[in-house]
C-alpha cells in the first residue's frame, strides 16, 4: 500500500507539468508568445522538486542538454526565447533523454506542419519536396526546423511551443501506460 501511494505522488507533479505545458502549447498557437509566469516557475518547481527527491544528477543534466539546445537554436533564430523556456522546463522535470524524445518527436510535428501548410497554400509539388528536404536537413544537423527564417514561405510562422506541448503530452502518456 506505502509503495502505491508513493508512485501515486510521483505522477500527480507530472500531471500539473502536463497542464502547464499544454496552456504554454495553447497560448502559444493562439498569440505566438510563452507567458514568463508559466515557464519560469516549471523550472524552479522542477529543480526544488527534484533536489526534494535526491535526484540532482537526473535533474543538472536535463537543465543543461535542454538548455543548451534550446539556447543554441534560440541564438540562431529557430525559435523564440519562451520556446528556450519551456524546453528548459521540461529537461528539468522529465530529463535528458526524454527531452530528446520530446525534442525529437516535436520537430516531426512542426515538419509535418509546415508541409500542411504548403498543402493549404496550393504550392506546386516540387517546390513543396525542395522544402521538405531543407527541413530534413536542418532538422538532422541542428535538431529543429528553420522554418522561421523563411516566413514569406509560410502562410504563418509555426509555434514551437505547440509542437513540444503535444509531444510532451504523447511522450508522457507513453511511459504512463
């Protein structure tokens, strides 16, 4: 019974994670921005949370692997500074190597984004697998899509923010069931 109630008090913070990462994914599709008031305390709650448990080591190497992606494609303009946040959050609470699931998993998202996007837009089919095929290759040598620097190729640019919100979702409903 001691044992049950204990996992039960590991899931029950991941679930508040999972609310917070999902309003961060919905007011990102909807304005474009992360709010600071959502992000900044996922990551305090993250670290206190995991230094509560002992789990410093799991929690350092999320913040730094997570952050320093999202630092790295921020400088570089794949994305904004609340994106940098919210993918800084999610090392913290789930780790480095579900971040990079989620990482991963995020960027197919936005990939298959900007190629409905292309669809809606009625481009041809050539220009539309030239596309494809740079954002392949950003996605592969950088680790996230490029499709901000090409906004005149978008009807709107994609929120980042979104993507990682359903793929958090997906990934930790995953390793729930």
């Amino acid at each position: 019974m001691t044992y049950e109630i204990k996992e039960v008090f590991k899931i029950i913070p991941i679930f508040f994670l999972l609310i917070a990462v999902l309003i961060c994914g919905f007011i990102d599709y909807k304005t474009y921005k992360i709010p600071n008031d959502i992000t900044l305390p996922m990551v305090v709650t993250g670290i206190g949370y995991h230094i509560y448990l002992g789990n410093i080591k799991f929690m350092l190497v999320g913040f730094i692997i997570s952050f320093a992606i999202g630092f790295f494609c921020w400088i570089l303009g794949g994305f904004g500074a609340g994106d940098l946040k919210l993918m800084t959050g999610i090392g913290v609470w789930l780790g480095a190597f579900s971040f990079l699931q989620i990482l991963f998993l995020s960027c197919l998202i936005a990939l298959i984004w900007v190629i409905a996007d292309y669809r809606k837009q009625n481009k041809g089919n050539k220009e539309l697998l030239k596309k494809i095929f740079n954002e392949i290759k950003y996605l592969l040598l950088f680790g996230f899509s490029k499709i901000q620097d090409n906004k005149s190729d978008l009807a709107k640019p994609i929120p980042f923010g979104a993507c990682l919100s359903l793929a958090t979702t997906v990934v930790v409903t995953i390793y729930i069931i």
